[in-house]
C-alpha cells in the first residue's frame, strides 16, 4: 500500500454553523445548477467567492434565489434541481441519475449511457463526507481516459471528500474537481471543470465580504511518457498548486488574482513551498533554481444593474520583455477570454453572450515532459489546449420555468500546436525567428447550433441539439474540407434520494 502525507496543521476556532454540502461541478445533472447560479451571478446575484470559484453549497445558492426579483423563469427550476442535493443533519443520502444520449449524424448513430451514484454524510452543520462513481460508456472511445475499460462502458471514482465549512473557513480533503472563473461552460484557463478530479486538499478563508483567499495543492498522474506503468521505478512524481486572492471593492467588481504550478521530477515530493497561499510561486522556484511550470492568472468581472455584464480572464504562461539574448525570442505563451452579456433584450429573460478566446501556441507546454499542464491526459485549464481562438456569439431565452431555448454562431480556428508536442526551440538559431498564429496548416470551424432544454422538477433534465458545421483543413490536413451536421438528444433521471438519519431520536 502507498501512503501519501499532505503536510498540513489545521486550527479551527469556534464559528458559526454553516452547511459544509458541496454540489459536485462538471458533472450532467449538477451542469445546469452551475449554469443558472452563473446567470444569476452575472446578473448582480450571488456570494462571487462561491460563484468565481465552483464551491456551490446549498445555502450560497438558496440565497441567490432568495436575493432576486422577477426572475421565476430562472430561479423556479434552480430551486427544483438544488432539492435533490439537500442533506439534513446526521442523516445520510444517496443519489442516483441515469443519463441516456443518442447521438446521431449522416454518417453515425450512438447511444450512449452515464449513470452516477453519491453518497453523502452530514455529520453536523460544518462537516460532511462524499463519494461519488461515474459509469460512463463515452470515456470507451475517448483516446485520452488513462483508466480501465469494461466491454461498452468505463468509470472512476469523480469524488471522495471530507469538508469542513465555517463562517469564514472552508476545507476540503480528498478528491474533486475544481472551477475558477466565469468562462462559458466551465472552460477557465487556470482550472476549468473539463479537467479531471484532483487528489489534494483546498481551502478558502473569507477576511470579510471583500476579500477571500484560495488554495489547492494536490497530486498529478505521474509523467506517462517516461513508462507505460505508473509503478515503475522511471516514473516520476508530479504535483500542481495553486492560490487566488479575490478583492470585491465595489458590489458591481469583483477581481481575482490567481497563480499555479505543476511541479515533479525524480526524487521530488510534494514541497511546502507550494502549498502556502501566501508565498509567490514563481519567486520560489526562481531563489530553487528549479524549472517548474508557473502561471499568472488575472480575472475581472463588471456587473451593472441587472442589464449589463462583462468578465475578462488573462493568463501569462512566458511573457518575454527583453530581446538580449537568443531564449528572449523565445514567443510569449498566454491565454485571454473575453466575455460580455447583455440582458432582457429584446424580451424579457433572455440574454445574449459574445465571447472571444485565444490560447497562444506552446502555452501550458514545457520543457520538461513531467511539467506540462495536464493531469490524465487532459489539460488542467483550457480544454482545447494552446494554438487556438473563438469567437462565439450566442442568445438564450428562458421561454418558461421548464423550457429553455439557445441559438449560437461560432467559428474557431485550431493551429498544429497542442500541449504535448514535443518541446523545440527554434528560436535560439534564427534571429529573425516569429510564429504566425494560430501556427501550421489552421483548422477552421465555423458552426451554429439550436439547443432546446427542458427541467421538470427536479426529476428530469432533458437537452434537444442541433447543429451543422462547415471545416476546412480537418485534423490540420490541407484540403480535408467537410461539412458536418449532427443532433444529440440527452435525458438525465434524478432518481428519488434514499435517506437514512443516524441521531438517537
């Protein structure tokens, strides 16, 4: 048996009660909870240091509900689904959902199932215990899952927590996933919901309604280029950290400062350095002489009367600012999302969402195989990884509290960059050296898509899609032209919780 030590001294003062019940992110049946809490935040509703940082209990999203005015097409169905993830004092709950998809297009038809079973333990008002197993037959043809295939399906273990929350203080050991910021879809560049769970420990303390601090430390898959078996004595460990400070200093601003590292090698363990929130991590690595994988995160949200809304995420990998000797050629590695919302145009409920994002080539790549920004095979932050942009235009209109319809125009373009191309430097032999972006031969997509939802209670969620794209240049091939329409028809069933109570009464 392995054994791993999180060095960690934890003091807690007496607080208020507060429920410590984490609703799970990136997950079928909990994406909607997500989606609406983040309308409603955008909208100048909601706690921003639950919202900006996908730590959603019960309470932080009732008073969400309770805060709004005239917005029952929203808060009606968010009310129904949060029902089904209410625990009670000493009491335990398991909960079920069964999600069946059929996918088809002119030259396929699948069906595909994901079922999830949580359990969950409320020990008292500030602690509460989790585990929750996904089957999943998708991850079967999915190139880049790590784990066990059984004949049509496949699963883990996407949560096993213990979670302490006080008025101030919250902490969380074990394994999640984690969201921070307010990309559309969950899709952050420092941690995005994409991501898979991580084996670690987090925590936020509250200073006061102003100001919060966040932190993560936790391990990574080991390095899978350097052995096909994470046991053998040429793998080598591997860990990310990561902290946040957020300043709200007016109701309408909320800005977030962020930073993060994945950090390995052999002999290396998990080093305290890296797990104190308050010290630079790129400071620390420079006074170590190491070469870890740094970046500098900033976020900032504008929310203005329920009307207007516009957030903007910029991420700094490598930013080169002298140009005196040949490493300084080396291209800047950045990431930008760009976001803005306008609300109850032209009917009241709806909103439209224009988003731009950009991903510079060779960002979240490194040197060193062991220090590239992915966990399992997927990118810790963006999930289209490094070389890309997007812009996206959609409308949303919430027609009743059970239907919900979504129309959006896109068009990406994907370069032949990605997070685990080989490390060059082409940079130190050419003084004339530059990079088009995106680099290569470019994948273009442009596409529009339908979506119809619809929510009864908090039973069932169903999604209708429809869409047609138009590629040029598929898998970066010159000429590969194709157009491509296809229709998903999603059901998830919340089956009734089963509930057991453990108090002497």
């Amino acid at each position: 048996m392995r054994l791993y030590y999180y060095p960690l001294i934890i003091v807690i003062f007496a607080v208020n009660s507060l429920p410590a019940y984490v609703i799970p992110v990136g997950r079928t049946d909990t994406d909607p909870i997500y989606e609406f809490n983040r309308e409603l935040y955008l909208r100048g509703y909601g706690n921003p240091q639950r919202v900006l940082f996908g730590w959603l209990d019960y309470p932080s999203v009732q008073g969400a509900i309770q805060s709004t005015n005239n917005l029952n097409k929203i808060t009606q169905p968010l009310s129904d689904l949060l029902q089904g993830y209410r625990v009670t004092n000493q009491s335990a709950s398991l909960h079920l959902t069964i999600s069946p998809e059929y996918a088809f297009s002119k030259d396929s038809k699948k069906i595909y199932w994901m079922t999830s079973s949580q359990l969950d333990y409320r020990a008292s008002n500030n602690i509460t215990a989790q585990v929750a197993y996904r089957s999943d037959s998708r991850l079967v043809h999915d190139s880049d899952y790590t784990g066990k295939r059984w004949l049509s399906t496949a699963g883990y273990a996407e949560m096993a927590l213990l979670s302490y929350a006080g008025e101030k203080l919250s902490i969380d050991l074990g394994r999640q996933r984690h969201l921070w910021g307010m990309a559309n879809g969950g899709n952050s560049l420092i941690l995005s919901s994409w991501a898979m769970p991580l084996d670690g420990i987090s925590a936020s303390y509250r200073l006061n309604r102003y100001v919060s601090i966040h932190a993560i430390a936790a391990y990574l898959s080991r390095s899978a280029t350097d052995s096909l078996s994470r046991w053998d004595v040429n793998t080598v460990n591997r860990y990310f950290s990561a902290h946040a400070l957020r300043i709200s200093p007016a109701q309408w601003l909320d800005i977030v400062f962020k930073e993060s590292v994945v950090y390995g090698g052999p002999g290396r363990r998990f080093e305290l350095q890296y797990a104190l929130p308050l010290l630079i991590y790129h400071f620390e690595q420079l006074n170590e002489g190491s070469d870890d994988n740094t970046m500098f995160g900033l976020e900032a949200v504008v929310r203005y009367k329920n009307r207007i809304a516009g957030f903007c995420e910029i991420m700094l990998d490598d930013y080169q600012i002298e140009n005196k000797t040949p490493s300084d050629r080396e291209p800047s590695m950045y990431g930008v999302l760009l976001g803005g919302l306008l609300f109850d145009w032209p009917v009241e409920s709806s909103y439209w969402e224009i988003n731009y994002d950009r991903v510079a080539n060779w960002t979240y790549d490194q040197l060193y195989d062991r220090n590239r920004y992915i966990h399992q095979n997927r990118s810790l932050g963006y999930s289209w990884g490094p070389d890309n942009d997007l812009i996206r235009i959609a409308y949303n209109y919430h027609i009743n509290s059970r239907f919900h319809f979504g129309v959006e125009l896109s068009k990406r373009r994907q370069g032949e960059g990605r997070i685990t191309t080989p490390w060059t430097t082409p940079w130190l032999d050419n003084p004339d050296y530059s990079e088009k972006f995106p680099s290569g031969v470019v994948r273009t997509e442009k596409g529009v898509r339908f979506k119809l939802k619809y929510f009864a209670k908090n039973i069932i969620q169903s999604k209708l899609s429809v869409e047609y794209a138009d590629i040029e240049n598929d898998s970066n091939i010159i000429g590969n032209d194709k157009g491509l329409w296809k229709a998903n028809c999603e059901i998830t069933f919340n089956l009734p919780n089963l509930s057991w109570r453990f108090d002497h009464e």
